[in-house]
C-alpha cells in the first residue's frame, strides 16, 4: 500500500505538579514512521518517560533526572520545536508508545506531543 504523511498526535491535559501519560496509538492495520517529534505547552513540564507497551524505553531520563521542557521547546513561549530523530521511529501495527510528563509550572498545562511521518495501511 502507498504511505502518506501522517501526524500522529498526542495530548493531556496534566493537572498542576501532577504526572500524566500522553500516548499515541496505531490501528491494527497500519504502520506509521516518525521522522521528527514537535512538543507544544501552556507551561514547564518535565519528560520523564518514553516507553512502548512491551516496557522497551526510548530515554533514560526519569523522576530524578528528567527532560526539562525547555530542551524540548524552542523558546520560553514553548512553541513548535522540531526534534529530528537519528533513525526514525516505526510504529508496528497494535502500538502505543507512552509519554510520562509532570507539570513543573505550578498550574495546570496543556501539553501536545506530535509526530511527523508517514503512515501504511497493510
């Protein structure tokens, strides 16, 4: 079957100082390939997991050393920072992959997490 740009996003809203999943699934009948990650917030969160169900991380930040949204965004203003990956990211059909953040602004955030890629329905 022929691929197609794809976006797959992902998105809580995480309740102040709290720690939410985002998570993006894949249908049983189709493969999706992430070439970039863009995140998007209304404040400071921190990254401290990536992992898919099967419990394979793809970082090894976590509570005590964590990803701080400000090496994930471009600005202050959190705004629309690309992260290229060094080999994309394939997303067998039947995936989730899950995205642990806490809130470090002290309020409630809202937080994106958006990939772009190409999607295959087999």
């Amino acid at each position: 079957m022929p691929k197609y740009p794809y976006f797959l996003v992902g998105y809580n809203s995480v309740t102040a100082n709290a720690t939410e999943a985002i998570t993006w699934n894949t249908g049983s009948n189709e493969e999706i390939t992430i070439y970039k990650i863009r995140f998007h917030s209304t404040g400071g969160f921190d990254l401290i997991d990536i992992e898919d169900q099967a419990g394979t991380p793809y970082t090894n930040a976590d509570s005590n050393n964590p990803l701080d949204s400000n090496l994930l965004t471009a600005s202050s203003k959190n705004e629309y920072y690309e992260i290229v990956l060094p080999e994309p990211l394939v997303l067998p059909p039947s995936t989730q992959i899950t995205f642990s953040v806490s809130d470090t602004s002290g309020s409630t955030n809202e937080v994106w997490i958006v990939g772009i890629g190409t999607r295959e329905i087999k």
